[in-house]
C-alpha cells in the first residue's frame, strides 16, 4: 500500500501532556495504513521532535497566533518536501486556525476531519451550561470572569472550595480567596479571558473519547474511570467501563451538535446516578491511546474518514481493563537539537 502521509501536532509528552504521542503510536498500530508520521512541534523542547521510533520527520511550526497566511506557507513547504495528505491537529488552541483554513488545507491535498466553527463554539468553556441545557444535559454552576471584582463575585456565590479554569487548559481546585487570586492572575497571563469559577461536585470522575461522523453518530466511542489523576487532573491511571448513562449524554451531545472529528466529555457521575458534564474537548486527549489498546484506534478511523477510505466494522471493547501511565527517559546527543535551532526541521 502505498503510504499516507500524516500530520501530527501536541508532541509535547511533558508532564501536562499533549495527545499527538498516542494518537501517532495509535496510528503507527494500524500496520494496513502503512502511515508515514510528520511531527509538528511549536518549540525545540518538545519530546516528540526526538521520537524518531514514532516520527519519520519532524517540524517546528509558527505558533497558532500567527497569520494564516504564515501558518499556510510553512505547510506549503512541508507539503512540497513530504507530500502530506492529512493532518491532525490536537491543541485547542490552533483548532480555530486549522478550522479557518479547512478548504485552503484541502485545496492543498491535505485532508483534515474537523467540526465547523459553530460546533467548536459550542464547546466553548464559558457556555457549556448553555449548550448542555440544549441537549438536555446538566453542568455544575459555572461563572465566567474578566476582572478581580467579577473574580470575588462569584467565588462568594459559588462558595470555596472551587475550581478555576483557563479558557484553554489547566484547571485548579482552590479553597482560599488568596490561592484563588493568584492562580487568576497566573491563568489569565498565560491564556487571556475569560477565566471560569465552577462549582465543584462530588461524585466519580469519567470521561470517553470519541470521532464524531458530522451526521449526529459516531465512529467509536470508549468510556473510562479515572482512578489517579495528577495536580492539572490528567489521568494517570484508569480502567474501561460501559456506562449506559455517560453513553446516553454522549449520543444526545452528537445528535444535537452533528459533531465532526475527535471529541472527549468529561464528566461527574453523582451517588444519586447524575451525569454533570464538566467538559467538552474537541480534540483527542492524551489518553488516547488507551483507546487503541483495547481495540478502537480512534485516529486510524478517523484518517479512513478524512481520506474516504473504508471502514472496518466497529470492533466492542472489554470493561475492566487498566490504563497505567509512566515517564520514560531518552539519551541522544545535542544534534537532533541543533538541527532543529537552526533548520527548523529535521
């Protein structure tokens, strides 16, 4: 068969991981691709850019803030050194920027399975109540903030403990107004606003991943408990399960939005059986992987669709199984790094 060729970013495996390591190895899995892997990096520290088992090349890009047109021109350059023909962006933050140059992308032979830009706004962490109310879901109490005076508002309303979120990533729990102001401050110099005070509900921590099919189903799902998070609350270790009510919110989610590309919702399951939704990524998380390894590669289905090539039938997956997460050390010399300072690729 003869190769396509894949764009991956999020290769930044640190300890707030990105998702592109998994969804490469996921890939790298379904030997009937015969997958030619481009690492797409935005600094020279990412550990992806030195995977030379998972990535055949590798290249740094300009950040998602950049004009399209930069953003345009240095995938022109690749698409002429490699000849891509798809790409996987796994940030939130350039999804609106690859969402922007869809038809520029396909014009250019590079295929992408995105959602529009009303179903990313959708997600939108500011009005996740909104949207959830839509399709009959539930979400703790969630406030929105864009000052210290907003910030103090709402704290006193929602009441500590609480949690407080960047518009993009990382989410704390804080229990003192001291702590809570500085991890606003902290939030909004690294994200922007609006930064999000959510109320804090006890129950089960689950969360599924899934590619939604832009017609209302979906091209697999798989739903896990978490069991050791880490401080940002990734997961660290989890184990399968088959939850009706998750799968049930899950399926309402996608029929209301007609969803288009990889998405996780992640999700408190109350004592009284409550399904809060807490939020919707719309991307692949860095547990991806666990997906593949008990039999849904969610990536290589999701590169049949963007590229029109047949689907297996959707294979079923055991309950039980365990995701355990570990670090991993790299011994290389300094010439993959200065290759990388000076050339931009390698």
């Amino acid at each position: 068969m003869t190769p396509i060729n894949i764009a991956v970013t999020g290769i930044n495996a640190v300890d707030n991981p990105g998702p592109g390591t998994g969804v490469a190895r996921s890939l790298r899995e379904d030997s009937e691709l015969a997958a030619h892997l481009i690492g797409l990096a935005y600094d020279v520290m990412e550990p992806g850019l030195y995977m030379d088992w998972l990535f055949d090349r590798r290249y740094i890009m300009p950040y998602p803030s950049s004009e399209p047109e930069i953003f345009l021109e240095r995938l022109q350059h690749i698409q002429q050194q490699v000849g891509l023909d798809c790409a996987i962006p796994n940030f939130d933050v350039e999804l609106p920027l690859y969402i922007h140059c869809a038809s520029d992308l396909a014009a250019m032979g590079i295929h992408t399975y995105l959602p529009t830009k009303t179903q990313f706004a959708l997600r939108n962490k500011a009005k996740l109540a909104e949207a959830a109310a839509a399709f009959g879901g539930t979400t703790p109490r969630t406030i929105a903030v864009t000052s210290v005076g907003e910030l103090h508002d709402a704290a006193e309303e929602l009441e500590f403990p609480l949690m407080i979120k960047g518009p993009y990533y990382k989410a704390y729990r804080v229990g003192t107004e001291s702590e809570l102001l500085w991890r606003f401050h902290a939030l909004a110099a690294e994200w922007g606003y609006p930064i999000i005070l959510q109320e804090i509900v006890s129950g089960t921590e689950l969360n599924l991943v899934g590619v939604g099919d832009g017609r209302g189903g979906h091209l697999g799902m798989v739903a896990i408990k978490k069991m050791w998070v880490t401080e940002l609350g990734k997961i660290w270790s989890g184990v399968t399960i088959h939850h009706p009510d998750l799968l049930a919110t899950a399926a309402a989610f996608l029929k209301y939005s007609c969803w288009r590309g990889p998405f996780e919702l992640e999700c408190i399951a109350t004592r009284e059986g409550q399904i809060h939704l807490i939020e919707i990524n719309p991307r692949f998380p860095a547990w991806t992987y666990f997906a593949t390894g008990v039999g849904i590669n969610l990536p290589a289905r999701l590169v049949r669709a963007a590229l029109g090539l047949p689907l297996p039938p959707l294979p079923s997956y055991d309950a039980g199984k365990l995701l355990m997460r570990y670090t991993y050390e790299m011994v290389t010399d300094t010439n993959p790094l200065q290759t990388l300072i000076t050339l931009g690729e390698r």
